[in-house]
C-alpha cells in the first residue's frame, strides 16, 4: 500500500504542446481515486507518467514517499489494467494471469496460489482453461483485473477499462471494481470520460480541463459545490441549468426580468457586475401555477421511467427540469418554478470561478 504524491507534473509535446499544466496531487493509502474530464484533457497522460508509460517534463511523482521520474516502469510496483485487455489470444486464461509472475520467477506453487486466489475473488475459476476468444467483455476485463491482482501491487492503476462494455455490464463491472477496491485496499488511479463512472466509484474526484485540474474532492462536495462553471456543467446528468445574469445589489441578481434571491453569494459585488446563475435540474420546486414564480414553457418531455425531463427555454437560454412521473398533468404547456436561494450557484460570467456558497443541508 502506498501513498501517491504528484507536484507540479508537467508533459510538453514537441516543444510548446503542454498537455498537462502543473497537476499537484495527494493520493491517500488505500484511497480510490477518479481523473475525469473531456477527451484530450490530460487524464490519461497524467495516468501514463504515474506508470512510467511517459517521461516527465516537469514536476516530481512519488510512490510510497519513494521518487520515481527516472525509474522503469516494471520497477514502479504498480499494475495497470488497459481499455483494450492486452490479453494474449493464444494463452489460456491461468497463463494470462500468470505471465507476470512467471516472468519475475516466482516459485511455481506460488504462482499456483495466486492465480486460484484471484480467480476465486473475481469469480473466474470456472474459465481458467479457456482463449480469451471464448470469453464475454465482462469476463476478459475480468481476467485483465486478475493479472493486475496476482502481482500485489501498490499502486493499480485503470485507464477507462470499461469504455468497451455495453451499459448494463458497466453498471455491474464498476460495483464489482469498488467491492474489489475496498476489500484489497490498494491505492488506485482511474481514468474515465464517464462522470457517472466517476460519481459512484471514487473516494477522491479530479476533475480536469485543458491539462488542468479544475476541481478535487468528494464526490458529494464536487456535485453540490462546483467551483467552476466548467465543473458545474461537466458534472451532473442532466447538466447544470446556466443562465446569464446582473448583480442588481446586496444578495440580488437579475435573470430575464426576475430577480433572483441570492443571499449566499459573495458580498462585495457591485451593481452591474456580469454573472452566470446556475440550477440543478432537480433543485427547482414545481409549483400549482406561474404565479409568484418562473414561468418555463415546456417544448418537449422525455420519459425516464421513473422521472421526467422538461425542456424549454428561459431568457432565450435552454432549459431543463427534472421532476418525478406523474408530478406534472400530461397535458401541461407550462411549469411555475420556483427557486431555493441556498440551492442556487452563482459564477462571474468572465472566469466562470464560482462566487458564491450553498448551504449544506441534510439533502445533499
């Protein structure tokens, strides 16, 4: 087990490419943590230079408080499990899982030892004489998993090792990683684009943007508390509702001619100043009519099953609502809505850094 330690790691391609612009990072023993972010942000090069797959610019990586820019990748002890398996087609599963081991001439019973052990965690053992040609996606990223698990790493490492699966086996993959996570307690690294991925496995979210981290912390604290408008739309399915607004005075801000209560936004702002007001889709309150309230007419409905989603557009901008089915009469054109000041987020519309606070409540 081991601490991860990155400070001020940079990655420069071709001389003036910075893919990653000085990523500082505490990764705690035993902790699960999540890089997210669009393609091309940075994430998976970041995961490389942790595994020594690519050199380091700048900065320093640290495993178990031991520097490792200038060690070999085999000599990291980490263990990566890729998107695409990397499994040998010719060899059975028991010698994909064993390979490793076998390069490191670890005695044969040992081996043996191992290789049982992982297949019975991973619950595999019924395939170990197989070709990876006559396994499921499941079942191979399975057995990818288990050549990780053999070699008692302290570090695993993941780059978006379920992006090849259908929905529904990714759904059960990510429970089975997190149970498998918790019952080793090794430190990991995770690599995905999926932020729903990354809301349910992590103890520690990285969000990442343009080669820069935008946000870390707890899941929870990232959804409620957004620091940045990139993070408030990134994070959340639906996306967070955005609206282009004017400070009108102390804890009051102007939306297409509402005025919105905004109390726990950052004092100090003058009249006049240009601000986003963002709202969670189920943060709003339908009420019986528009009166007292925001008007949105509905222009389409999707059904979810157990919600629904209204779209329409405020202030010429779209929006969208989330409600429970049956909350709304199927023949509604139009929703009152009306707004919580503790559930609203406010961004200066320039840098799109967050200027105020939400209230924690028991809810969120």
């Amino acid at each position: 087990m081991a601490v991860v330690t990155l400070q001020n790691v940079r990655k420069v391609y071709a001389g003036d490419i910075e893919a990653v612009k000085g990523v500082s990072l505490d990764i705690p023993d035993g902790h699960l943590c999540v890089l997210v972010g669009p393609s091309g942000c940075g994430k998976s090069t970041l995961l490389r230079m942790v595994a020594g797959l690519e050199t380091i610019t700048s900065g320093s990586v640290a495993i178990g408080g031991r520097e490792v820019n200038e060690v070999e990748p085999a000599d990291r002890d980490i263990a990566m499990v890729f998107q695409n398996y990397a499994l040998y087609p010719h060899m059975s599963v028991y010698d994909n899982i064993a390979y490793g081991l076998r390069n490191r001439r670890t005695p044969k019973d040992e081996i043996d030892r191992r290789v049982q052990e992982a297949a019975r965690i991973l619950a595999i053992e019924p395939f170990l004489n197989r070709k990876p040609r006559a396994l499921s996606g499941g079942q191979r990223q399975r057995v990818a998993m288990g050549r990780a698990i053999v070699r008692k790493p302290q570090v695993f490492l993941f780059d978006e090792p379920l992006s090849n699966l259908d929905a529904k086996l990714r759904v059960q993959m990510r429970v089975e990683i997190k149970k498998l996570q918790r019952a080793l307690g090794v430190t990991s690294i995770y690599v995905t684009h999926d932020q729903v991925e990354a809301m349910t496995l992590s103890d520690k979210l990285v969000v990442m943007n343009a080669g820069r981290v935008e946000q870390v912390g707890a899941p929870s604290e990232v959804y409620r508390r957004p620091a940045t408008r990139f993070v408030a739309t990134f994070i959340g399915s639906p996306p967070m509702n955005l609206l282009d607004g004017v400070v009108e005075g102390e804890g009051r801000v102007r939306v297409d001619g509402a005025v919105l209560d905004v109390s726990d936004m950052r004092a100090g702002l003058q009249p006049g100043h240009l601000v986003e007001v963002g709202i969670r889709p189920e943060d709003l309150e339908i009420v019986g009519s528009a009166s007292n309230s925001v008007s949105l007419p509905i222009d389409f409905v999707e059904e979810l099953g157990a919600t629904q989603l209204f779209y329409g557009a405020l202030g010429g901008q779209p929006f969208v609502v989330q409600a429970g089915t049956g909350v709304v009469p199927a023949d509604a054109k139009s929703l009152g809505l009306r707004i919580a000041a503790e559930r609203i987020h406010v961004f200066d519309r320039e840098s799109g850094q967050r200027l105020g606070r939400v209230a924690e409540t028991a809810a969120a």
